[in-house]
C-alpha cells in the first residue's frame, strides 16, 4: 500500500502587522469586541506589490528544505487560493515557474477556506494511484484585497499568509483519509457578488452552520478510520473564529492544549490557515513524527473538509 506522507511544511506571513488597535483608528470597532467574538489580535497584511504566488513560493521553499527535496524532483503542484494573482495562469503555474520546474501537472483548487483541505485531497488521490511521487500543496491567500475596510462586519476578520505541505510517496503512513463535500444551496451566505470587489457574509449564519458541519465531518473521518476521539493527538483546524475552533474541539473531547490556535496573530487566512498552523506547531516542536491529526476546514460554497494524518 502506497500512501502519502507528508515530509516537510513551510509557511509565510507578510511583515506588515496590523492590530485591533489599529483598526480601531479607522472603524467603529474594538480590540475588546474582536477579542471576544472571535479571539483575533491582529492580522498580517500583504505589501502592494506582494501577491498570492510570492508568498505560496516563499511556504513552498520552506517546506522543501524541510522535506530535504529538490524543486525538481517535484511532479505535481496543487495550489488553494480564492485570491489567485491574475484570472489566468493559475497561481500554481507561476509558483511553478518560479520554482525552476518544468512539465509537472500544476492547478489552483478554488474552493475558499476549505481550499487547502480540498487541494491535499486532490493530491493525495493523485499519489496513491502513481500519478505523482512528489507533490506540492500550497494554500495561499491576499484576502485583504477582497476585504471591505470600511466595512466592521467584514473587516477585522481576514488576513494574507501561506502554508505549504510536501507529500511523497511512501510505505509508511501518511494520509490515511480525505474528506471533501459542498452545498452550493449556502452560496449567497458568504461570497464576493459577480462585478463587485469585495467579500460579503451572513456572519452569523455562516457561524451556526460551520458548528454544526464540523462536527459531523469529524465523526465521519473518525468512523471511516475506525478511530476514537482519545487517539488524536492533534485538532489543526481552519482558523476562522476562536468560539468555532472551540466548538470543535468540545465536540472531539479535546483540550484546548492539543488544539492548534493560530487565528489570535493571523486572523482568517482562508486556504492558508491550515497549513500556516500546521508549520508553525511542526517547527516549534508541539506536533511530533508518528502523531494523529485532524485538519478539519468550513467555508463558502460552502465547502467543508478534513484530513487524517499519521504525521
Ligand atoms: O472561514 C469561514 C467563513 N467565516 C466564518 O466562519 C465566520 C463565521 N462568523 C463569525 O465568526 C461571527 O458570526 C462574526 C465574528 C462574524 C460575528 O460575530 P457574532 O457574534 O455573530 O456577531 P453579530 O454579527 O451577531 O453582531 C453582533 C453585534 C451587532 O450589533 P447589534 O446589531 O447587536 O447592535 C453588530 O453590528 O456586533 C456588531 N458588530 C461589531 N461591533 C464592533 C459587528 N461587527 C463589529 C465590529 N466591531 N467589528
């Protein structure tokens, strides 16, 4: 049995900070109202001139190093983004490009923040049949270019960063399952309208609906691996909303301290929330070699998946 296994993760956030104190210069908002419905501090925000592809290139570099892997060795990039540099070529292909490779498969998985989930199903198909033995997954995202900052609803909830996972294939375990769904039926509850720039949701129904969806793709993937709660050593969730991640982890009986929490500095980074709070609890020793984990993701469409991993 070939699976594929993750073996190295990289990220980028842009250096631009920008806090709830900030905000507060320029809406009606407050630090104390962000902190308390969401569990955001502050968010990174992408330069003018810096843009989906430099930032997924920057994860991606990362996570080859850590991989031990040439650029050249990789035969498929797969890239999640909802905020691709240009309508066309994709994100993957300049990423591509810019990484040196030639004649690899490469596309973008548009399925907002479940876009990475859904990106490392495609890829983890593509392994385990023998159409790929190296792959690039990258989840990268300038949501702050779709974002409304006038608008307090919307506003204060987004951030631009990158994630990227290598998988290779390998005897040892990997990914044990992917699983990805949608219903279009929520399309107009969170969405960026046909000539109009900028994201608009229905918060507080995208809320209730996330909860209760990420419950039962939990207790899928569990029950397809014939899994328990207790074996998991890890939740790496979407980060959209502290009250949702900790809904979540309720429902698996998981303290918060085998949750990864990132939405705090990085805020909603759509397809890059996952592998960004995956890399950064990797590279500071929290999620170990031979591990569990859950990567679990809701977002519009709406689409909803999650990943069991042997890390
Ligand atoms: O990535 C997947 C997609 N996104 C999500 O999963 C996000 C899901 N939704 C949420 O996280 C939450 O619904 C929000 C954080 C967006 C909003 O929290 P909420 O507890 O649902 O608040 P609300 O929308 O019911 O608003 C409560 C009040 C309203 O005032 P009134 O009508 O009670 O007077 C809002 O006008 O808070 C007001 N409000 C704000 N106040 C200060 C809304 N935004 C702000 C703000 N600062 N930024």
């Amino acid at each position: 049995m070939i699976y594929a296994r993750i073996a190295g993760t990289g990220s980028y956030l842009p250096e631009k900070v920008v806090s709830n104190k900030d905000l507060e210069a320029t809406m009606d908002t407050s630090d104390e109202w962000i902190r308390e419905r969401t569990g955001i501090r502050q968010r990174h925000v992408a330069a003018e001139n810096e843009f989906a592809s430099d930032m997924g290139l920057q994860a991606a570099r990362q996570a080859l190093e850590m991989a031990n892997t040439d650029a050249s060795d990789i035969d498929l990039i797969v890239v999640g983004t909802t905020t691709p540099d240009k309508v066309f070529p994709s994100t993957a292909c300049t990423i591509q490009r810019r990484l040196g490779v030639h004649n690899s498969p490469a596309f973008d998985v548009q399925a907002v923040c479940s876009g990475f989930v859904y990106a490392l199903d495609v890829a983890n198909r593509m392994v385990i049949t023998g159409g790929a033995t190296k792959a690039l997954v990258i989840g990268t995202e300038t949501l702050s270019r779709i974002t409304d900052w006038d608008d307090r609803s919307t506003a204060v909830l987004f951030g631009d960063g990158a994630g990227a996972v290598v998988l290779e294939a390998s005897e040892k375990p990997g990914i044990l399952s992917t699983h990805t769904h949608a219903d279009g039926e929520f399309e107009d509850l969170l969405e960026v309208p046909l000539g109009e720039q900028y994201i608009r949701m229905n918060g507080n129904a995208v809320f209730r609906k996330a909860v209760a969806t990420l419950g039962s793709i939990a207790r899928e993937t569990l029950a397809t691996n014939g899994v328990e709660k207790a074996d998991l050593d890890w939740l790496v969730p979407h980060q959209a909303n502290l009250r949702i991640i900790s809904a979540a982890a309720r429902k698996l009986d998981l303290p918060m301290e085998q949750v990864v929490v990132t939405v705090d500095k990085h805020a909603n980074t759509s397809a890059a929330s996952i592998p960004l709070a995956l890399d950064i609890a990797v590279r500071d020793g929290r999620i170990q070699r031979g591990q569990l984990l859950l990567l679990e993701a809701f977002g519009g469409g709406f689409t909803w998946g999650s990943a069991l991993v042997r890390f």
